[in-house]
C-alpha cells in the first residue's frame, strides 16, 4: 500500500476532520481514506446497485416488449438410463 504526506493543511480544516473522524469513530486517517475512496469512485462514474437498477429501468421503459412471440414451450427428451450395462 502506498502512503501520502499533505503538507499546509489549513488548522480548521484539519479540526474539521479529526471532528467528522470523531463522529464516525474513525481515526484522521481512516476518514481520509473513506473520503478518497467515495469522492474518487463518485467521479469515476461507479454507482450503487440501486443507482444502476433504476439507470437500466430508464433506459428501456419506453420499449415494448410484450409484442414478442414466445415458442411453445416442447418436452425435453427423457433422461439416458444409466442402470443398464
């Protein structure tokens, strides 16, 4: 894993985060990383389940798709008797 140094960091900014890492019951540097990871994922166009889901419904809710004929539905062939040598 790989590590970052952040030099000049405003002191309010920075009581901000040991207060917002406090409420989570994280360290400074677990909310860091929580930051990053969501804010990074947010931009890279990675979305919930849920997000997708309804981004799927969107996209084809105005098709149609009850006009499509569906086949007969045939028996499958009978399973091989494996008893006989």
């Amino acid at each position: 894993m790989s590590s970052i140094t952040i030099r000049n960091l405003d002191d309010t900014l920075k009581a901000s985060l040991r207060m917002r890492a406090a409420r989570h019951g994280l360290s400074m540097e677990q909310e860091v990383r929580n930051i990053l990871q969501s804010t990074l994922a947010a931009d890279a166009g990675q979305v919930s389940g849920l997000e997708f889901a309804l981004r799927i419904n969107h996209r084809f809710k105005g098709l149609a798709g009850d006009e499509l004929v569906m086949p007969d539905r045939t028996i499958a062939r009978p399973a091989p008797d494996f008893s006989k040598p």
